[in-house]
C-alpha cells in the first residue's frame, strides 16, 4: 500500500492504495466514476480510455504509481454541463447504440481534436482504431467527429 | 381506423407522489446548446397517476411511458414508447421514459431476441395509449358534460369544438384514472401518425455520453463486494480439486469457495445452457484484489466423462450427449465433412431431384464454412445478487429475464414474487445473454455470502466460457439442362451442434426438384443463439452460391433472382413456401434501383445480395475498390422491408450497425480450438472490425408501406457476407467460400 493524491477532474484524491492497481479499478470501484469501462483489461479495445493531461490514455493498464503530477480527466469531467463539441455532436448523430463504448471513443476523439483540429479521414481513423464498437456505429462516430471539428 | 378488443389489466395504484416531485428534468429536445432554453426543461409533477401499466400522467401533463423490453442496443427503449405516445396523442417532449420492471401480468414478451420486440409488442403499446386517450376523453366528456364522441386530442389537449372548451391531460388524468377500462378502442389511421415514422434521438443519449451510470456492471449497492470465477482452461475439463491457501490471506479478499451450478437433478431447459458447472469463485472487496487472487489460485483439473443430460427443449424431451475429449477445430471438420455424408436427414423434398441431376448437363457443387464465434458484448458477462432467506433481488444485464425467474426460483427453493430482476441498459446483448447461467451463478455466491456480490467475468472468461455461434459447414449444389435452365437444387448443411438450415425459405418454391438436408456434430463446445442464428451463415452461403449459378447460367444475379421469384408467386412448389415473393421482389428492385445497378463506375466491384429472415426483406448492394492490391470497401447501399419504421434514425442506425457486424465476422473473427483450449481469450488474438475496415458509406433505403413493422436486430447481418463474399470475387477475381474470409495480415479499409 501506498499514498496517492492526484488530481482527477480538478477535484484532488487521496488514495491510500496498492500502487499497482490500474487507474480504471480506481475510478470505477473507489470513486464511483463508472463512465470509463472495461472491456479488456489489455488496452486492446479504447473502452477505458481517459486523458493524462490533453492525451488518450487507456486507464486499465495505466498503475496509479505511474501518474505523478498529471492531471485525469474522465467523460464526467469533460465538459461541466456534459456539452463539449463532441459530446454535442454524438447527441445530434444519434452515435450510440448500447452505448457502451462511446464514453471512450468521445474520449479518444476529444484528444484527436485537441491534438488535430482538423483531422482529415486517415488522420481520425489512426486515431480512432483503438476504440472497438461492437454494435458498428463506426461511421456515425466519424461524422460526428468532423461534425465537432467544424465547431470546436 | 380499427377498433380493436382491450386486454389490458386494471393498475394496482391509481395515485403516487412524484419522487422529485417539483424539480426540473431535461426533455429529450435538449441537444446541442450550451444552456437548455426553458422550454427544453420538463417540471417534474407533484403528483402521477397511473392509467395503466405502461404510463402515468402528472398533474401538469408530463408522461411517463415505460419501455417494457430489455435494452441491448436494438434502441426499444425509444420505439416502443414512441408507439404509446402515438395512440395516447402526446407531445413527445412532454414524454419521460422508464424502464419497466419485469411483469408479466401487464407485459407481453420482455424478451431482447428474435427481433421480436416491436412486431409482438405493437398492438399492446397501441392499445395501451389508445386506452389511456380515451378515458381521458371520458373524464372530459363527464366534466364538460358531452358525448365522449365530441372530444377531440391534439398533442396532449382534449378539446370540445362546439363549446370551445378545452383541457390539458394532466388536469384531466385523476378524473381518469378512476375510470373503467374500455371494453374496445380505435387506433388512430396510419396516415395520422405524428410520432411514428419520425426520428426521434435515444432517451438514454445523454446519459451516455456524459458517462452516467446506465449498465449492470455500473450498478452498486453499499456493502457489495465483488466475485469472479475461474473456469475450467478446456473444453472438455472439470474442476478436480483447489488450493487456496495463500489466498485467503490476500488483501481484501474475503472467501474463496467452490459453486455447483445447476443441481443434477434439474431438467435444464433451452437457455439453461451452460458450460462449466462446477466453478471455484473468489469474493473480496474490489475488483483489482480479486484479480490478482484470481491469478494466483492452484486449481487442478480433470478430463471430463461422457455424459448423457435429459433437456426439455421448448415442450419436447430429448436426450443431449456431450462427448468427452480435448477437440480441435482440424477434427471439427473433419467430423463434419463426414457427417454430412454420412448422417444428413431430408428435411424438405420437393419433385425427383436425384433424376434431375442424373440427366443434368452441368452440375455446378461448391462447399462453405464458417468457425466458431464469441459473442463479445463489449460489456462482459456480469450481475447483482442480493439473497436472502426470504428474496433474490438480481440487477443486470440479461435478455431473458422472464424465464431466468423461474429459473432461480427453482434454484433457490423461492417461490416466484419472491424472486425480482431488475433489468439494466445491455452493453451488447448478439444472442449471449439469453443464456442467464452468469445470473444464476451470482445468486448462488451471494446466498452463500450472506451479502450483496456483483458477479464480474474478465474478458478472457467471457471470451472462453463457450456458449458460441455454431462452427458450420454447407454443400451446395445446382443442376441445369442443356439450356442452362435451373432444374434442381440442393442443400446439405449442418454444424456442430446445430443446423443452420432454414429448409422453406427461398429458393425453396421456385425450383421443381428441390432437396434440403441436414445434420450435426455432437461435441463438448457449447454453443447459442448468435444474431441471426442460422441465417448468419447460411444466407451468406446461399447468396454466394447463386451468384455463381447466376454467372453459370449467364444471367444477371439480379434478374436471375426476380425470375425466380416470379416462378415462386405464380407456380410455387410445396405449400410450406415461408416468404412473400412480392415483399422479396420488391427489395431487390429498390436496390437496383437505388444502387444504380449495371451503371457503376470504373474500378467499382459490385456484389449483391438479399435474405428475408426475422419476418423482414433485405438486399445489399456493396461496394468495392482495390486500394494497393488491397480490397477496400468504399459503399453498402441496402434496401430494407420492415413494413411501417417506426423511429428512422435509429433504424437506420441498427441497419448500419448489422451491416458492419457481419462485414466484421465474415472478414476477421473466428475462435480455433486446441486441444480444447481457445486459441482466442482476448481482443489481441480474436479479431473484430475497426474504424479503418468499416464501409466508408452505407446508404439504407426502405420500402414505403403501411404494413405492420416486424424487427430489424438480426435481418441486415445475414445477407451481407453474401454481398462481401460476391464483390470480393469481382474485385481479386477469387471466390470466398471459408470464413473468415481474410487471414491475419490483410487490412481492409
């Protein structure tokens, strides 16, 4: 055990904790944060992803050891009133279907736009390919994706 | 209009006060501006009164309709209130939607299969808003004292033309409620439907993307602690014995003990499925502790017995064999090449079809083959227990609700209302969650716990727990005279252990000798309902097979079809024909239509194909072009028969949806067996399609019609491995009969 604080959606944690323990678990099992999901538990399907600072992280890998000084950002820290451009733009595409997967690819997408904010289709695809969604709302996704870049 | 009989069960409580009675909720309108303007927020009322089991009405005339189905995605949360409000006559944005609680006595069918919901619920949701509307006529015709034949409704007003008075439903809906129910009410005229065949957004939209929690792995209570399982490593392998020492001692884990699942005694039914009976669990306070336990826990394990298991499979007993052994997807095929010869059962004979293909000119033969699948809902297997002496109160993600009740009943020794399960939005249902053995096995750890447990599977135990799509192999065969008319055709299919034969579906009908056989392996792989059972192989099997008859014959696979279909309408064989041809020929002539077929452009590859199964037509027209010697595919246009859609974005959302679903399987997927061990446990070794493969269009069309709407879950999956497979063969000049149909290294997209 070990004692963490860190900085997750501008509120400040302590966390007396196995510092092995995967920022996911964390989120889900001590701070009640359950938008970001497991889905794999190897960083092999984008449903867990979170920012490390303005990055995409994938939060069941990631040790709380390893964050230091970096701030987390999760999809209930994202926008205030839950009305980032990307968030606006699944809304209006009407993205999800079981909706599972979208809190992480809003989160892969967000950090797209922060990083690109004009992605062209190769550039959102690289970016997106990490996220599965197993109900195949891919194109939805990518049209909301230029359609939150056209307003950011 | 149509007056319809009423069968709707009088409401236990009339009047209830609002939980939050007084504070403002957003309506469904809200969407894309920062700050929600105030017409976009709903006052929540003070007090709500119950008309029926589907709505209750506030006082100031907000509504809240409960979504009795469970919801995996298919979006029924939004299309089957859309169809209450409709009859009620409502505004939409007054509407507020609650997900049901399982009862029987008031819903019909609360089952995600089959894509069923919408087609065996729309004349009860109907009903049930048709007979709120009019007894808040009646309420208004005694206040105002006129014939309830001069009230008219307009979005949540009743009026009297004559005497200009006029009345909203909430000041209306306790004067109602009090009311007897109608023996009969009209449903409104197709042509006057406002909510209906409009596009209405997700009710859960927001919730999701704002990361609310919504789904069973999300739930919690205080107190609860957290379980896993550990199963067997292979197929084919029991539990021997284990040792937890060291464990126990771990931190945070609270017992680690062994479950019996199911008893021995137990006639299991249909979706009693499961795999590995015997299973050790760990239980501890979060989950990474019980992970780790997980990894370090000694279990020895033991080849299993064959066994014989009598099943009472939907009313018919019959007796199940599972074979002992390690097997291999290489002995799988083997055993099923030679069963198909060997142990094939005619399921549908129709002329002489073995002298039919004596005389032949031409014989044209192909074999098709597809592997096993996992379902792989992106939220793995889980459920909330909380057993007590007295009650099970369970809470998750599972499609059969109503029959996992009796199920745990009789587990547990509870008498049936003692027994409540509650349902949660589904991260992905694919047919997985019929099979409730996760619910059961949380009941049986939290009984033992004496606490609130929420069972968690890992991926890798959801991955290799079983319970897969059928592996399948299918010979086709066509015989043609001299002419290069078609004269016979024939069938042999099966699988292991399941056939996914569909013997009276087209072209049965339209050919005079006609032979539909088939046949299964029996093995320790257990399998289940995959979206589209069946159909997800076979359609993709018979549509590449009559796109080769087509060119064989030196038609058009288009035309070649509609003659056939015509030969069906006008001179079928047998009587057992289950398709219309017109609904059938009429999806094919909208996609012929829309693709702008025998007109494609240079560097286009086209292959079309089109399926009815789950009481709806499709057809699919995709597109391919090669991108650096790689296949890629550039559009899918499908034209759809579901008769009346009932909410079209979403529609076509799930049509997008299963279109990619079967690109993805067909392309990508597949679990290969070792000596009984999935060669697959996770998202690293089984392939599922991604962004970069998906079609870059996909462009859904449907037939305009006022038929009653059947389902759209299951029906567009089918039919496009056959357009994939037909495009990939113009496009590399190959035919694609093995699924899946591209090896590890090519990427497609």
């Amino acid at each position: 055990m070990a004692n963490f604080s860190v900085n997750i959606n501008g509120q400040i944690h302590s966390l007396d904790i196995d510092p092995t323990t995967p920022v996911l678990w964390i989120l889900r099992d001590h701070l009640n944060l359950v938008g970001t999901k497991y889905g794999c538990g190897i960083a092999s399907c984008g449903a867990c992803t979170i920012h490390l600072d303005d990055k995409a992280m994938r939060a069941c890998v990631l040790p709380i050891s390893a964050i230091g000084n970096k701030q987390i950002t999760t999809i209930e820290g994202l926008s205030e009133a839950g009305n980032h451009p990307v968030q606006q733009a699944w809304l209006e595409h009407d993205v999800p279907q079981c909706g599972y997967c979208q809190a992480g690819q809003i989160m892969t997408a967000a950090a797209l736009l922060k990083d690109n904010p004009k992605p062209n289709e190769d550039d959102i695809d690289a970016a997106m390919n990490g996220n599965i969604c197993r109900c195949g709302t891919y194109i939805r996704i990518k049209a909301a994706i230029k359609t939150a870049a056209e307003k950011m | 209009m149509t007056l319809i009989k009423t069968s709707i069960g009088r409401r236990s409580f009339i009047k209830s006060t609002a939980l939050a009675g007084g504070g403002m909720m957003l309506g469904f309108s809200w969407l894309a501006s920062c700050k929600p303007s105030a017409s976009e927020l709903l006052t929540m009322p003070k007090e709500w009164f119950k008309i029926n089991g589907y709505l209750k009405i506030g006082e100031n005339g907000i509504v809240t309709i409960m979504s009795p189905n469970p919801e995996i995605g298919q979006n029924v949360k939004t299309s089957m209130p859309m169809i209450v409000a409709e009859e009620l006559d409502i505004d939409w944005k007054n509407v507020m939607v609650e997900q049901a609680p399982l009862d029987t006595s008031i819903f019909k069918r609360q089952i995600a299969g089959g894509s069923q919901s919408i087609r065996q619920s729309w004349q009860s949701l109907r009903m049930a808003g048709a007979t709120a509307r009019h007894m808040l006529k009646e309420a208004a015709a005694k206040l105002w004292n006129v014939p309830v034949s001069e009230i008219d409704t307009e979005a949540g007003v009743l009026f009297h033309k004559k005497s200009g008075k006029s009345a909203g439903y909430g000041s209306m809906a306790s004067a109602a409620a009090i009311l007897e129910v109608p023996k009969e009410v009209k449903l409104k005229n197709v042509e006057d439907f406002t909510i209906i065949g409009t596009s209405r957004n997700n009710v859960d939209g927001r919730k999701i993307v704002t990361g609310q929690p919504l789904f069973g792995l999300d739930y919690r209570q205080e107190g609860m602690l957290i379980a896993m399982i550990v199963h067997p490593p292979a197929f084919g392998l029991k539990l021997k014995s284990y040792d937890e020492t060291g464990i126990k001692s771990m931190p945070g884990i609270k017992d680690v003990f062994k479950i019996h699942v199911y008893n021995d005694d137990y006639i299991k039914e249909g979706l009693d499925t499961i795999t590995f009976n015997d299973l050790v669990v760990i239980v501890g306070n979060t989950t990474w502790e019980v992970m780790n336990a997980k990894k370090v826990l000694k279990i020895d394990w033991e080849p299993i017995t064959t066994t014989k298991e009598t099943k009472s499979m939907w009313g018919n007993t019959i007796e199940v064999t599972t074979p002992a052994g390690l097997e291999n997807s290489d002995l799988h095929s083997e055993r099923m090449k030679s069963t198909a010869i060997s142990s094939a059962k005619v399921v549908r004979k129709d002329g002489d079809p073995a002298s039919a293909f004596k005389k032949a000119a031409h014989i044209i033969e192909r074999h098709y083959n597809a592997p096993f699948l996992a379902h792989n809902t992106l939220e793995p297997m889980n459920f909330y227990a909380n057993v007590t002496a007295e009650n099970a109160e369970l809470v998750g993600p599972v499609q059969t609700p109503e029959f996992m009740e009796k199920s745990v009943s009789a587990r547990l020794g509870l008498p049936l209302e003692k027994v409540d399960i509650k349902m949660t939005r589904m991260g992905g249902g694919f047919g997985r969650r019929l099979y409730g053995h996760f619910l059961m096995e949380a009941a049986l750890i939290s009984q033992k716990m004496k606490s609130p447990i929420k069972l968690i599977y890992t991926r890798e135990d959801d991955m290799t727990s079983g319970i897969y799509r059928p592996a399948y192999q299918a010979t086709y065969r066509a015989a043609l005279d001299e002419n290069k008319n078609l004269i016979a055709f024939h069938v042999n299919t099966g699988g292991i252990m399941d056939s996914p034969l569909s013997a009276n579906r087209f072209p049965a009908g339209a050919v005079k000798n006609y032979l539909a056989e088939e046949w299964e392996v029996p093995s320790n792989i257990t399998i289940g309902a995959f979206r589209a059972p069946g159909s997800n192989f076979i359609a993709g099997a018979e549509q590449a097979f009559l796109d080769e008859l087509a060119e064989e014959m030196g038609k058009d696979p288009i035309e070649m079809r509609l003659e056939l279909l015509e030969k069906a309408k006008n001179k079928p064989v047998g009587e057992k024909n289950d398709y219309d041809p017109d609904r059938y020929s009429g999806v094919l002539k909208l996609i012929k239509e829309k693709s702008d077929w025998g007109n494609s452009a240079p560097g286009i590859h086209r292959g079309i194909a089109a399926y009815f199964c789950h009481n709806t037509y499709v057809a699919h027209v995709l597109d391919i072009v090669m991108v650096d010697k790689n296949p890629v595919i550039k559009k899918v246009t499908a034209a759809v028969d579901c008769g009346i859609v009932v909410n079209p974005i979403a529609a076509t959302n799930l049509a997008e949806g299963g279109i990619i679903d079967g690109i993805g399987h067909s392309m990508y997927s597949a679990i290969t067996l070792k000596d009984g061990v999935s060669q697959q446990n996770n998202f690293n070794t089984y392939r599922l399609i991604r962004h970069k493969e998906a079609p870059k269009e996909i462009e859904v069309h449907f037939v305009k019609n006022n038929i009653d709407p059947t389902g759209l879950g299951e029906p567009l999956n089918p039919p496009i491995v056959g357009a994939l497979a037909n495009s990939l063969y113009k496009a590399t000049g190959k035919r694609y009969y093995s699924q899946p149909f591209m090896g590890e290294q090519k990427i497609i997209g």
